[in-house]
C-alpha cells in the first residue's frame, strides 16, 4: 500500500513554490522562462541551467528559491490536472502589452481560477512603442480582475522578456504570492510527487523528470510512477549534476524505471520493490482492460 498519513505541524519545511508560466500564443511565455532560465537575474550560480528538464528551479538574490515548470502554456498545466496531479502554486499569466486580452488569456485565467491558483500576471514586450500596459489593466479590471496599481489584490508587473526588465521585480511579487500561500512540506519522509515528463534515451534508457512535492528521493529508493517501476539508479538537476538526493520543491531527471511514465503521474517512493512491482503491473493490466472496453464502445 501507498501510505499516505498526514505530517505532523512540526514536520514541516517551507519549501519553494512551483509556478506555471500560462498565456496567449506569442505574448511571450517561451521567451520569459528562457530569459529567467539564463538568468541574469539569479545571483550566485555559475555554469548556467543546461539541460532541459521540464521544470527548473532558480535562486534569487535574498536566497530565496522558485520552481518553473518549463513547459510553457496551459496544456502542461491541463494535463496535469486531468490525471489529478495539481503541482503549480502559482500561475504567471504573460500578456502582450502591445495586443489585447486574447482568448487564451481568458482560458488560462479560468483554468487558474478552477484550480484555486493565485495569478502574476506578466504584462510583456514593454520595450516596444505600440505597447500599452494600461489598456491590459483595463481590459482586466473590465474582468473583474483589479490589478494592485489599479486599486485591487492582484500583482503585476510591466515586463520585457526581451531585455529582462522588470522580470526581477516580477520574481519578486512571485515570492511575495507564495509568503501567503506558506509554502510547506515535510523532508524527512519518503519522497512523493509528480512526473513532468519522461522519455526514452538510447544510451541511457527510461529518463523520466520527477517534480518531488515532499520527502527526500535518494539513490537507490524503489519508485513507482504510474504503470511503472524501478530502482533509482543515478539523478540529475537542470545543470546535468549528479545529485545523491533532492527534496521537495526540487525538479531531478532519474534514470531507473522500467518504462516512461506520462507527464501528471503520481510518482511515489515504496519500501518494498516487490509491491511496487505488483501495483505497476496491476495498473497496466486494468489500463489495458480500460482501453479494450473504449474500444468496444
Ligand atoms: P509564446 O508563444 O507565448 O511562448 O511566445 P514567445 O516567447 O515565443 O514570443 C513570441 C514572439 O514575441 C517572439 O518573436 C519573441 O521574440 C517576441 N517577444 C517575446 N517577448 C518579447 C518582449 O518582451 N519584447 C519584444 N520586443 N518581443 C518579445
């Protein structure tokens, strides 16, 4: 069995949030997760986030870290949601300030709004003449969605993904979202979470990135994830380090499993392999019979 029993107050660490960068077609979520992930915002780590993971974590100036899922739009975070898994603490919502509120402006909000996620929005390209950040505010507080500069509760910030100004100050009314939410979670247990995304590699097998939401995962722990199963045998961070362990908050690529689980599956550490064996199997069994029957009807 999956044991899953309630942490006692004490247990529990404040750990980073994990955020979703959500917005219209070409108003520029790839371009901020990748200027974040350059990072001439982040003090004090060298050599750079090179590999791509799915999800990344950053360290600002005062120390304090945040988790990006790097897979921009809402569909990551969609999908998700329908396999159950809900990972993201906060939604930046990136919006054009030289366009308008777009339909998939709306539909991110509404899913942020569904899931109970607090909204950044990201008001972008301010560095071009035709843009004009108050319009968006407008266009939202005719939502109902009253932005702080505006008289109201939600942060923004006026930003260029392209010159990186203001994104400092845009990471920074992130941490303040999450100071409220009071982020925690208990370390010292074994480690559960979520896949962000899995594949095969030809030399290396099943690598499979896993989004630990609480525990520690070490080397060598028996994981279940979705219909499948292994012994962790090596993990990465998004600087393609090898890391002996990694805690909650924290995104690692694992080599291991015996197959690649789908993005949103729950991952879980197991004390027995056999078990997890037994329970990765039955899950294949009954999704086989599942989609047998879809068939048939
Ligand atoms: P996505 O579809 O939301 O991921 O948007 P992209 O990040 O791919 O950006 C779409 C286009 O807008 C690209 O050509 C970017 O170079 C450009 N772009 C994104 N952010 C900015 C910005 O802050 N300023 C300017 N001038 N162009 C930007």
């Amino acid at each position: 069995t999956i044991e899953e029993h309630e942490d006692a107050p004490e247990d529990l660490k404040p750990r980073a949030p994990i955020v979703t960068v959500m917005g219209h077609v070409d108003h520029g979520k790839t371009s901020l997760l990748d200027y974040v992930r350059e990072a001439n915002v982040i003090a004090g780590e060298s050599g750079g986030i090179t590999q791509h993971i799915g999800a990344y974590g950053v360290t600002l100036e005062g120390g304090q870290k945040i988790t990006f899922l790097d897979t921009p739009g809402h569909e990551a975070f969609t999908a998700m949601r329908a396999r159950g898994a809900q990972v993201t603490d906060i939604a930046v919502i990136v919006v054009a300030a030289d366009d308008d509120i777009m339909p998939q402006t709306k539909e991110a909000i509404s899913h942020a709004q569904a899931a109970g996620v607090p909204i950044v929005f990201a008001i972008n390209k301010i560095d071009r003449p035709t843009a004009n950040p108050e319009k968006i505010k407008d266009g939202l507080a005719q939502m109902n969605l009253l932005v702080e500069d505006w008289g109201g509760k939600i942060q923004s910030h006026d930003i260029s993904a392209k010159t990186g100004e203001g994104v400092k100050e845009l990471l920074e009314k992130v941490l303040l979202e999450a100071e409220l939410l009071e982020l925690k979670a208990n370390p010292d247990k074994l480690a559960l979470g979520t896949v962000v995304e899995a594949f095969l590699d030809k030399g290396r097998g099943y690598v499979s990135t896993i989004l630990i939401q609480a525990g520690t995962l070490k080397i060598g722990d028996y994981v279940l994830a979705g219909t499948h199963s292994g012994k962790v045998k090596a993990m990465h961070d998004e600087r393609g380090k090898e890391v002996q362990e990694a805690g909650p908050a924290t995104p690692i690529s694992i080599l291991g499993l015996d197959g690649a689980p789908q993005a949103g599956d729950k991952f879980n550490v197991m004390e027995d392999e056999r078990e997890a064996k037994q329970i990765a199997s039955k899950r294949s069994q009954l999704q086989r019979e599942q989609s047998v029957r879809t068939q048939r009807h």
